[in-house]
C-alpha cells in the first residue's frame, strides 16, 4: 500500500467517525440495544451495513441523484421526523414505567431490526451526509483513490456500531435501578424529539 492509498483510508476512516460519532437517533437507539443486550449483533449489522452500502452509493455518484431530487429528501425528511417523534414519545412513556425496562428483557427480534431499518433509511442526514458528504469527499482521490477512501470509511462504521454496541454492555449493571432506565429513557425521548424538530424545520 503506497502513500496516496495509505492517505485516502486513514482520510476515509476519519472522515467516516466525524460523520456518526455525534449522538443521534441511530447511536442512541444502539447504545440501548447493547445496554439491554438485546440483538446486539442484529442491529449492529443492519447499522453497519446500511452504512457500507450508502458510502458505495455515494461514491459511485448516487449523491448528484440525491441532489437534483429535493422534493425527495423532503419526503423521507417528513417521514423520519414523524418516525423519530413517535420513538421518542415511545421512550417518555417507558419513562413512566421502569420496572419493565429490565437488561436482557426479551424484545422480537423483527421489531429491534424494523427499527434499526427505519432509524437509518428514514433520516435524510444519512443521505446528505453519508452519500453526499463522504461521495464529495471521496471523488478528491481521483477514480482509484475514492474507492480506498471508501474502505476507510466502511470501517469507521464497522468499528463504531461495534465498539457502541457491545461496549454498551459493559454499562448493564448500572441499569438494574428503575431510576437509570428512566434518565436513559428520557435522554433518548428528548433526542428523538428533538431531532424531529429540527428535520420538520428544514423541510418547510
């Protein structure tokens, strides 16, 4: 691996954290799914692998797509902001009711993954920043160098669902107090909410 390939991975995989690290309504509902340690490895891979075949898109040029379709990304912005009100109205209500939020409770694992599908596919800023932003990006390295860029920043998303999801984990005994799944669960509502808010305000 010569420089200029070395330099479009690490540039990738920098690139690629900056973008997911910020607490948003994927990481947060992550980080409860480790934290109860249920179907971990399920929505870790629907994360990480929605991620890799966003970044493909967008360095394959899906990104101009997605910027002469306005009228699109408004729609999918509607839609993910009345989804992530919904969730976080969800999350104030367990709120109300600790003692049946409880590590390992036994949630279907086809509900935990339509959630992880909608948190991702349903939130415009995965479009505009993952295809957009990193196909930008990406295009910088020239046709060869792109696609190592892209590597990198595939593993910045394999490398942090993983970490966020199974080190979450490690936080369990903390929860088994009713008193901390609330102050969880009222973070996560007022995350949701509040980027809801913010996707209604730059669709209108």
């Amino acid at each position: 691996m010569n420089a200029a390939t070395l330099s479009a991975v690490v540039t990738g995989l920098l690139s690629g954290l900056s973008l997911i690290i910020a607490i948003g309504a994927q990481n947060a509902f992550v980080l409860r799914q480790g934290v109860t340690r249920s179907h971990v490895g399920v929505v870790v891979a629907i994360c990480a692998i929605s991620d890799l075949v966003l970044i493909v898109a967008g360095i394959a040029g899906v990104g101009a797509l997605v910027e002469t379709q306005p009228g699109l990304v408004r729609v999918i912005t509607i839609a993910g902001a009345a989804y992530l009100a919904w969730f976080g109205i969800r999350s104030f209500l367990a709120a109300r009711h600790p003692k049946s939020l409880t590590a390992g409770e036994p949630v279907a694992k086809g509900s935990v993954a339509l959630t992880a599908l909608a948190l991702t596919w349903l939130n415009p800023h995965v479009y505009l920043d993952t295809v957009l932003m990193l196909g930008n990006l990406a295009s910088s390295h020239g046709p060869t160098g792109r696609w190592w860029f892209g590597l990198g920043a595939g593993l910045a998303s394999i490398v942090w669902f993983t970490g966020l999801g199974y080190a979450a984990g490690l936080a369990s005994r903390w929860f088994a107090r009713p008193r901390t799944w609330q102050v969880l669960d009222v973070v996560i509502g007022v995350v949701m909410l509040t980027l809801a808010a913010v996707l209604l305000r730059s669709a209108f």
